[in-house]
C-alpha cells in the first residue's frame, strides 16, 4: 500500500527534533509508514527504526515539537513564506535528487521553478576586484542570452554578493541560501540587497527562527547551494576555502564544476587552480564555456545504437526513460524512482557497454 504524504505540521515537528537530520528524517518517515503517532511511540518502538539509537529515541520524546511547528507556520503566514516538505510537488527537483537534501525548506521570495536553468556562483569572502569583474561579466553575459537562467550564492561578504549585486543590476532571479533562519539577514549589511532578491529571486533556508549562524551551518547550507543547480562556479578561493566544499559537494551530486584559474600565486586562486589541476573542475573564462559544458547551445547528432546488449530490469528502466531524448541524471532519478548512486552506477556500465551516450551538461541519451 503506497505510503500517505505527511503532513505539512507533521514534518516541521519531526524536523525540530534536535540531531535528525536530512537523511534520518526521511528514514523514520518511510520505516514507520508516517509520522502519526511517532512521538508517542515507546523507546523500544523507535530503536527499531535503523539508525535510531538511545540518544535520538530519548531527543524524538524530549519536547512537544509540535509548538515549534505551529509557531514556524504562523510565522511563515505572517511574513508570506513558503513551507516547503520533500513530498511537495513544488519542492526543487534538483535538490529532491540529493540523498541528503533537506525534509524542509522555507523559502521567502519567488517560487523555485524546475523548468529554469540554475548556476551557483560562490568563492571567498576576500574577493579581488578580478573575482567581482568576473562575475559581473559572467551575470550581464547570461542576461543577454536567456530569460530562464537563476544565479544562487550564499549572501555572504566578497564573491557571493558581488554575484547577487550583479544579479540585482542585469535584471537576472537570484537566490540566497542561508546558513540560518528568516528572522534576520546575516551579514546585517546585505538586508537592502535580500530586500531587492525577494521581487525576481528569493531567500532559501532549511533552518528555524532564531537559529544562530555558525560555522556548521554554513558548512550545511552549502550542499543545497550545490542541489539546487545544474553547476557550480568557484570564482575564487584559497585551497581550504569553503567554496571548495561546495564544489566537492556538486561533484558528488554529478553536477559539473567550473573553477576561474588565476596566477599561481594569487592565495585566493590557489582553490581554483587547485581544482582544475585535479580535473574536480572544468576551466572557465567566459559564459561561453559554461554554455558549452553544460550543452545549452549545442545539440548533438543522434547516434545509431550499433550492438544489441541484453538489459536487466534496472537498466532497462533507464534505457526506457530515455525513449524521448537527452535527460540529466536527476531526471532519471525522478522517472525511475532509483537512487543517484543507483543511477550513476547502471550508466556507467551502459555507456561502457555502448547503450547509452554521456554528452555536455551531464546529459545522457541512448547510443
């Protein structure tokens, strides 16, 4: 029997529970057939979900979680913002294909529209006036050539504000993600620019009012930075910046990384450099190669499949998938049910076995 979609109250309750985590959350949900009930359910009941230990048992019956979810929905009714749980229909696509995507975000602005195309621009706080430059050229290149193009950055000081600035100016949806609730803008120096993002773009967080912003959250935030695009861009960065979590985090969810090379040198193009060197990122100096990888302008000759190889049923599934065209890996996440490494794994094989072909932007048709 097909499991119910939770509710949305009933989420942001188990979503309050201190320690739950994005893949635990959605683990008790599916092991337990929903969340009814849940928090009076007996230590014993709940050790029985895998992974639910004594320590998350004891935090799951320690409050009523359910005052923190009415006081977040009354919140987000009063400030006009989206609550948004991964069995919503209208949850990022992209993101819903990260295992470790959150069980809810909020979000304050426009909606995330699934059809459009995303690009995160992130790098140090110490940004040069080459790294502004660069992304300022970079936004007025994609605001000349496509109306379906988002910018996300993290709104923090250096290249994540410079590319929001620019978003604000060439008229391009941008996004911020933040490391903490939306009862207040950290830096306290960006609320005009998040003020200006909310019209055409908005503000993406996962975290409750009055969560403070330290370094584990933003180390958080960073993977839906990475989720809910098709590439990541790290403009600048030394070699233990966090925009190289980022970029490690997108190259895990099978999305392309660029990197801006500068000077051997510059500290802060020793991330980048970095990157390239280690083929983790693809060189980019202009919008142009960003088009190119991700095959935005580019539509490959179709290619008669030459041998016959007996499919099993998973392969299969994907192969069938891919009947109308060129589909990135989330795509055939979401019509296979299969998971990303399931997925990326069964391409491999048939790509190696001439069923399948990989093309620019990470796109995949068969052979």
């Amino acid at each position: 029997m097909e499991q119910d979609k939770p509710d949305l109250r009933d989420c942001l309750a188990l979503w309050a529970v201190p320690g739950i985590g994005s893949m635990m959350s959605k683990r008790i949900i599916s092991y337990a057939g929903g969340i009814k009930g849940l928090f009076n359910r007996k230590d014993a009941e709940l050790q029985r979900i895998p992974g639910v230990g004594q320590v998350l048992a004891d935090a799951i019956r320690a409050d009523d979680y359910y005052r923190y979810a009415d006081e977040m929905m009354e919140f987000a009714e009063k400030f006009n913002i989206s609550i948004l749980t991964w069995y919503d229909k209208d949850y990022p696509e992209r993101l819903k294909a990260c295992e470790d995507s959150p069980l809810v975000i909020f979000v304050k602005g426009q909606r995330i529209d699934s059809n459009k195309k995303y690009l995160s621009m992130v790098g140090t706080r110490s940004a040069t006036q080459r790294g502004q430059a660069f992304c300022r050229e970079l936004v007025e290149a994609v605001s000349r050539s496509y109306s379906d193009v988002c910018i996300v950055s993290g709104l923090a000081y250096g290249i994540d504000v410079a590319a929001h600035k620019a978003c604000i100016e060439f008229g391009v949806p941008t996004y911020g993600v933040l490391a903490h609730g939306l009862d207040t803008i950290y830096p306290t120096a960006h609320r005009g620019i998040a003020a200006e993002m909310v019209k055409t773009g908005g503000l993406v967080t996962e975290f409750f009012p009055k969560t403070v912003p330290d370094k584990t959250n933003f180390v958080r935030r960073n993977r839906i930075i990475a989720g809910l695009c098709d590439a990541t861009i790290v403009v600048e960065s030394d070699v233990k910046g966090g925009s190289l979590i980022t970029a490690e985090l997108a190259n895990s969810y099978s999305r392309d990384v660029f990197a801006l090379p500068g000077r051997p040198a510059d500290k802060f193009s020793s991330g980048c450099n970095k990157l390239i060197k280690t083929n983790q990122a693809h060189l980019v100096e202009s919008f142009a190669d960003v088009e190119y990888i991700l095959g935005w302008n580019t539509k490959p000759k179709p290619v008669q499949r030459s041998l016959f190889v007996e499919l099993d049923a998973e392969s299969q599934k994907i192969y069938d998938a891919l009947q109308d065209g060129e589909l990135t890996i989330d795509e055939i996440c979401r019509n296979t049910g299969m998971t990303m490494p399931k997925v990326s794994s069964l391409l491999l094989t048939m790509e190696l076995n001439g069923v399948v072909r990989g093309m620019p932007g990470k796109l995949y048709a068969r052979q």
